[in-house]
C-alpha cells in the first residue's frame, strides 16, 4: 500500500558528505513519524534519527554518535524525509534505512509501519 523509495547513498571518503532521501507513495493520508535507521554487518539495527510531527510543529530526536553532523528534515508536500550526513566517518558505514509511520485515512485510528529498501553508505579512511 506505500512505498518507500530511498537514493543518495554510496562511498565518500572521511569528512566527506551525503545527503538521503526517501520518497513514499501509495496510500497515504497523513506520516507522523519519520525516522531513518542504519544497520552495520554483525550489529542491530540502530535508530540514527528520527522527525515527528507533533501539535506544535515537529520534533527531531538523533543518536549521540551522530549529533551535531547530521541533520534530518522533511517535506510533507512530497512525503519525503532527508538525512543530511556531515563530517562522516568510516563507522557511520552501514546501510541506512528509511521508516515511515503511515494513517491511510483520516478515520483510521491505527499507524502502520513500513521501511525502505536500504541505501549503502560507505565511508572510507
């Protein structure tokens, strides 16, 4: 019922720069939560930040390790949220995944979650 489409990743080298994408579409009336996640090989997958629409505007939440070089934003207009990764280094590799909180109707009382394909992000030393 939604798709989410993610782009940006690849290889930079350390103290390089990318910006993520994810783009939804399908059946959406309304996302409240955004949140872009990462998972390296032998390790869980980590919340890297998240953007949620609350009464009085939005709030942002990110993981110590990336605070203040990452920077997370969304375009409700285009559901789509974007990861600004700045000052990266060679352990934020990982494939990143974006997860959306989606209502499909403007009566539904339930959210349901759906996530993105992945992007590969690779930092090099």
């Amino acid at each position: 019922q939604v798709q989410l489409v993610e782009s940006g990743g690849g290889l930079v080298q350390a103290g390089g720069s990318l910006r993520l994408s994810c783009a939804a579409s399908g059946s959406i009336f309304s996302i409240n939560f955004m949140g872009w996640f990462r998972q390296a090989p032998g390790k869980q997958r980590e919340l890297v930040a998240s953007i949620t629409s609350i009464t009085s505007g939005i709030s942002t939440a990110y993981a110590d390790s990336v605070k203040g070089r990452f920077t997370v934003s969304r375009d409700n207009a285009k559901n789509t949220v974007y990861l600004q990764m700045n000052v990266l280094k060679p352990e934020d590799t990982a494939v990143y995944y974006c997860n959306y909180h989606v209502k499909h109707h403007i009566a539904a009382t339930t959210e349901f979650s759906y996530w993105g394909q992945g992007t590969q992000v690779t930092v090099s030393s």
